[in-house]
C-alpha cells in the first residue's frame, strides 16, 4: 500500500511539475519580436504614429499596425488578441466573453519593396477589423504568427481598450523632498469613480502610471491617501514621484544621402548603407538644454519623396558612446522604441578599448528617432535600467505621464480599463 501510494504521489508531482513547466513556456512577453526578419514594428492609432495602441470600445476609432518581412516573400501572418489583467498576466476569461467574431484573423494588406536597396515586404492592417474586435475594456496582447499556427509567433503589441466609466484629473509638480526637488516630478491626481460600484477601492482599484509610454518602470501598487465619496486621491508626498531624466538624443535618418547634423558620416556600399552616428557623451553633469523630442518614440519618413511604407530604405546604424573607462559592474543600454524598450543582446552595447567608446549598430528604416543610453547594474539580480550616470535627471524635463485606470467587479474575473489621461510635465505643470 505504501509503494502503491508513494508511486501515486510521485505521478502527481510529476504532472504538477510538467503543468508548472507548461505554463512557463506558455508566458508570452508583451512588445517582443521573436523573428529575427522582423523589422520596424508601428502599432498606434491610426494616423498618429506617436500615440499609444488605445481604443474606446464600441467606437469608430481605429488602429493601425505595420511592420517589414526582411525575407523579401509574401507570407501568411495572422493575429489575435488575448484579454489580459492590468499586470499583463491573461485573464482566466473565455475569449467568446470578450471578443466578437474570428478569433485568428489574416492580414491581407502587403506591398513588395520597391526602389530602396534592402529588399522587404511591407505588411499592414486597421484594427479592430468588423470580422474581429473587443467587446470588453482592458489590457489586450496582440499576437502576430504564421500560418495560423499560435506556435510559430512571430511578435507581440500591447493593446488598451478603455470604456469611459470614470474620470481622472491631475497636474505635474515639484516634490517637496530637497533631495528630489531638482532632479524629479511629481504626478498629482485624483479620480471621480462615477457610479461604479465599489465597495472596496483598495483591491478593486489598480493605478498604473507610465512615463512617457514605458512599462519597464511604470509606477504600479499604489494605495489610496483618501477617499471621499466616489473621489480617491493619490496624492501621498512619496509617491507618484519619478525621475525626470533628460530630453531624449535624436538622429534623423529621413535621407541617407543628406546627412543630418546628427551623422558623423555614410558608407555606400553596392546592396547596403552604414550610417554613423555622431558619438555621443555624458550628460549628466550637464546643465538642462529643453530640446523638441518625440519622448522616445519614432517615426517612418524620407525627405525625397518617396513613400516611407514601401519605399523608404535601411541603413545599418552605428552608434557609440565616449567613456574614458567602462562602468565597472554595469551593462549599457540603447533605450527607446527603436530597441522595443527591451535590454536583451540588440539594445546592449560593448565597449571597444581601441576606440574608448561603447559601440552598437541597429538596422533601423528611415525616418525620425529618438533614444537614450543608460545602465543596469550586473550585480543585481533584475537590476533596473537608469540614466543617471549617463543622461542625468532635471525636473524641468517635458515628459508625458499616461495614467491608466483598472477597476474589477465583485466577482469580475479580469480588470477592466474604465479610464486614461495624459499628462505633460510642461503643459500640466503646476
């Protein structure tokens, strides 16, 4: 009997074992590529390249997504959505609950390369289409895979379907702390919960605030300081407090053959080009200089007239990063939407002795683009990615801060998206 039981007992930890390991590999990392043939992904709403993937749900309004096929051939990409928690974890919730229509969709819009060197194939489509949309606010991941095979994923988009149940309001300002007042921001707000029904706001409530669009330091976990009525303010003299960084570095690539004040010099080769950007240097002691950024976003565009969808070229990009010595016991990154904000091998940096200098090289399209070099200390297990020994921070830096708002029903089995508002340090500062 006991041999009997420890077999059983063993065959269930073996299957607990083998579903955790299922599960794992199950995880899907938001705004990942997971083809090296991808290039130069754009999710926004459509007509705005600048603007995060947000869609009010039951609305006219759409989005637009787009991206390039390195390997020159017409392939058949399709995608789908999964409802998500505000923690981007998927919801335990039945697809048929929150979509209508297909559940895999085909993108059907591409067009052949033409005119540039590199050679792609440049794929797009409007969402939600009328054969596939959301009928449930929240978070969204937008898959994108081959031959309607899920396995064969070739990218991921954070999606943010928002149905307007509340409001929000607020304003940008210094803190008070000596020690932040120079270098940080505060963000002030308070939200009207309208008639949802709470009951308990510390549970039901989540609040995540993310600076100019990034997640891998969006402020999250925050609790309320006071509640009257429907309003709950957040508006603790600790939190909501964020360094203010610096304007983002920018190089425009509209044109390979004129070349910008950011680029050193262009090698033209017979099938390719290699840009060289000017090389960049600390500035963290650095006083503020307000320069016009894109917040770290990007654009396609060419400056001859041609249509940058289909026509716009490549360029391998190099970049580099003067620095006497190398930062002993860090890495250096290339942060922005040109590295999918992600620190993985494409966004690192190494540094060249010979040449005293971090170096990368991106192949990036032409077009506008923003970007900031920063560090994650090797010796911290998840360690965070800063800019303050490279850039530095100043309060007075313009940067957009996104609240989103997620509230979840007693019962509710996902959090739903009941509101969102954009914040500017220059334009709501007070």
């Amino acid at each position: 009997m006991r041999t009997a039981a420890f077999i059983f007992v063993l065959g269930l930890v073996q299957c607990l074992f083998h579903g955790a390991a299922n599960a794992q590999a199950n995880v899907i990392t938001p705004d990942h590529v997971y083809h090296s043939n991808i290039r130069t992904v754009k999710f926004s709403q459509a007509g705005d390249l600048l603007t995060m993937p947000m869609y009010t749900v039951g609305s006219d309004e759409k989005l637009e997504l787009s991206f390039d096929d390195m390997d020159n051939d017409v392939k058949n990409y399709y995608y789908s959505f999964v409802l998500c928690n505000a923690d981007w974890t998927p919801a335990q919730v039945n697809p048929f609950d929150y979509m209508r229509g297909f559940s895999e969709t085909r993108i059907l819009n591409y067009r052949l390369s033409s005119v540039s060197l590199q050679r792609y194939t440049h794929y797009s489509v409007q969402l939600p289409g009328t054969n596939s949309y959301p009928v449930k606010s929240g978070n969204y991941m937008l898959k994108v895979f081959l031959d309607s095979d899920t396995s064969q994923l070739a990218f991921t988009r954070r999606m943010y379907v928002v149905e307007n149940k509340a409001g929000i309001t607020g304003f940008i300002k210094q803190p008070i702390s000596p020690k932040l007042f120079r270098t940080s921001q505060k963000i002030n707000f308070e939200v009207n919960m309208g008639s949802l029904n709470i009951q308990n706001p510390f549970d039901q409530v989540k609040v995540v605030i993310l600076q100019n669009y990034r997640w891998d330091n969006a402020i999250t976990n925050l609790k309320p300081q006071f509640i009257n009525g429907n309003v709950i303010k957040y508006n603790a003299e600790q939190n909501c407090i964020m360094p203010g960084g610096k304007e983002f570095r920018w190089i425009d690539l509209r044109s390979f053959r004129l070349q910008t004040e950011r680029v050193r010099n262009t090698e033209y080769h017979n099938n390719s080009t290699d840009v060289y950007a000017v090389p960049d240097v600390e500035r963290a002691d650095k006083v503020y200089q307000f320069i016009k950024d894109v917040n770290g976003k990007f654009y396609q565009a060419t400056l001859e007239n041609y249509n940058p969808n289909f026509e716009g070229d490549y360029a391998a990009v190099h970049f580099s990063f003067l620095s006497p010595e190398p930062y002993a016991g860090y890495d250096m990154y290339l942060l922005g939407e040109l590295t999918n904000y992600e620190f993985n091998d494409n966004s690192k940096l190494t540094y060249n002795p010979a040449s005293r200098a971090y170096e990368g090289t991106l192949q990036l399209k032409q077009g506008y683009y923003n970007y900031i070099y920063g560090l994650i200390d090797k010796t911290i297990p998840d360690g965070k990615f800063s800019t303050e020994l490279t850039e530095g921070d100043s309060w007075e830096t313009e940067n957009n801060y996104t609240i989103l708002l997620y509230f979840r029903p007693l019962g509710g089995r996902a959090d739903e998206l009941v509101s969102s508002i954009t914040l500017n340090s220059i334009l709501d500062r007070k």
